[in-house]
C-alpha cells in the first residue's frame, strides 16, 4: 500500500462495502484460501483473539461477547488491522439489529495510521462460509453431489453461496433448521441462482444420512451431533461453538483446524476439550493451512472420516477489508473523516 502521514480515514458503512464487493462469494473464497496459503508460510502475524464475555461471572453462559482480532498481513499487502467483534443473544429478539455486529479497522503499519473503517458484519458472513467451503474443496468425499448444510440462519444463507461455488457438483442441499420456515425462506431466495436442488428439512440426523458432506453453522448453546451420526468416508464441518461433540470428532479418522494456537483457547470446541482432557495433541491434527499448502494430501483411504472446525481467523477480516477498501477507493465511495486537522501534540 501506499504509505501517507495524511489523517483522513475512509468511512464504509454497509451500503459501501456491498457496492465494495463484500457479497463477492467467489474473491472472498479466493481471498480466504490466499490468507491460509500467506498463514502457512510465515508471511502473516495473526495472534490469537481476546474473548471477553458479559454479564461478569457468566461462567460459559454469556448474554454478549466481544472479540478483538488483531493480525499485520504482509508481503506486497503490508497492511495491519484489528476486527472488533461483537455478538448478543438478544439481538435475535429485536428487529434491525443483526446477532452479531462488527467493525474493521485497517491501518499503514509504517507510520501506524488508520486508513480506513468498515462495516465488517457482512465480510464476517461472507468468511465465515468461505472457511467451510475452502474445508470443503479440499475434504469432500471424492463425487460428492450433496450436502447436508445445518442452520438456515445468516451463515446458512452465505454457506449455500460458499458450498454451491466451492463444489459445483453439488446438486442437492439438504437445509435444516428446527424453524422449517426459514429453510423455505432460503430455498426460495436460492431458486434459480445455483442449478442446485434445495431440500428444507427438520430433522437433520435423518438427512444426514443422505449424504457424505454435512456442514453445521448453528448458534446452538449445546452439542447436538453424536457418532451415530458419522458413516465412512463422511466429512463434517463444524462451524459453531458446540455443535459435534467430544466422542463424534475423537471417532474421526482425520481432524483438521483453522488455527491450532487459537482453537485449543476455546472452553466449548470439542477438539479444545479432547486436547485439555489429552486425548488429542497438535501432533494429531492438521491446519488448513496445511492442506491449501497441499502438506496434507486427502484421504489415504476412501472410508476414512473428516472433521473440520473452526473458530475465525482475524487476518481473513482484514485480507477482504483490504479488497474492499481498494474497490471503493476505484468507486470513489464512501465517507471520509479525519482523527484531527491541526495537531495539538507531537
């Protein structure tokens, strides 16, 4: 990037970054396996995110969080960031406000200037489901021409993007949610935009057993997937906080992660307890940016069973936010300010 001791930011609210191309499912895939790739090789700093949760003393049964995600891409990016992320159960109940919010801040790592502020809730999104798909480029079952994609919340929305571009001989999504009305929704609003049959069910153990690639993207507070669920030569992806448990990822033949450091941080994650309890080590398992660097090759057998999980990787925010930021500046939109027009103190 170009460095400047000018103090103007550039200000994206949600109607910029859509204009921007944060709704890009194909660059924000090509952006997310790239982060992985830099990841792998050193060129990124990306240390693991503080989590602070409310109400004090809420023990694991919070009623909002925030992270802060910090991370410096470098090589020909050179650009550092911070993803202030934020979540509220509540939110679910009061209209116009989403469940999670989230703000960018890009900045020149030369003179330490910020650049720009985002909306991130979007690109949170878009990533999110970009993770899965990216998981799922590389582990899907060999053929594979279904999915079973579990939540038909925001994630749900973007995770048929993601697996329908990621895999595009996906011919059938089964879509599962506890409320059938939203994976209706969703089956209606996706008509037309993939050649892709949309199946809204309820009960996602029975579809489970239709396919061999299951994706979970749920809020749930409590694992609800079992061994039972599992046949050889499944991959699943889980992408929520509880969701498989203990038993259902030690059972894999194959575990892969986003992020080992940040992982293990996790008090919900099955593979975060399966490591404190030490049935598993760091030794045992395999980071996407293991397999995008092709250190792992796939399945060495065709009955052998994926799990995949996730919890965020702040570098990705920032590696789109980047994009963004350079495609409205082409646009000229957006809103600028500055942090001062005359400097009191040096």
């Amino acid at each position: 990037m170009l460095h400047s001791i000018d103090p103007t930011i550039l200000f994206l609210q949600e109607e910029d970054v859509i204009k921007a191309g944060a709704l890009d499912m194909k660059m924000t895939l090509q952006a997310v396996e790239d982060t992985y790739r830099m990841f792998g090789r050193g060129e990124l700093l990306n240390p693991p995110k503080t989590h602070m949760e409310m109400p004090i003393g809420c023990d694991g049964n919070w009623a909002s969080f925030f992270n802060t995600m910090p991370c410096y891409l470098g090589k020909d990016i050179n650009v550092g960031g911070v993803k202030w992320a934020a979540e509220a159960k509540n939110n679910s109940n009061i209209a116009g406000i989403p469940y999670g919010i989230d703000i960018t801040i890009l900045s020149d790592p030369e003179t330490v200037l910020p650049f720009c502020i985002l909306d991130g809730t979007l690109i949170t999104a878009m990533r999110t489901s970009a993770v899965a798909g990216v998981f799922a480029k590389y582990t899907a079952p060999k053929g594979c021409d279904s999915a079973l994609l579990v939540g038909a919340g925001v994630i749900g929305r973007t995770m048929i993007m993601s697996i329908c571009e990621a895999l595009p001989g996906i011919k059938k999504l089964y879509l599962a949610d506890l409320d059938i009305s939203k994976a209706e929704a969703l089956k209606k609003e996706y008509e037309g935009v993939y050649d892709v049959e949309i199946v809204p069910v309820t009960d996602s153990k029975a579809a489970s057993a239709e396919t061999k690639l299951i994706v979970t993207e749920t809020t749930s507070g409590k694992t609800f997937i079992d061994k039972s669920w599992l046949k050889p030569g499944d991959t699943m992806i889980n992408m929520g906080s509880y969701e498989a448990d203990k038993e259902t990822v030690k059972a894999s033949d194959v575990i892969i992660v986003d992020y080992w450091d940040q992982i293990i941080t996790s008090p919900t994650k099955a593979v975060s307890l399966l490591y404190k309890d030490g049935d598993i080590t760091k030794d045992d398992v395999f980071s996407l940016s293991d397999v995008v660097l092709g250190k792992w090759t796939g399945r060495t057998e065709e009955n052998q069973i994926i799990n995949c999980s996730s919890l965020g990787l702040g570098a990705l925010d920032i590696m789109i936010g980047y994009k963004v930021f350079l495609k409205a500046q082409e646009l000229g939109i957006g809103t600028t300010v500055k942090l001062w027009d005359k400097l009191l103190w040096e």
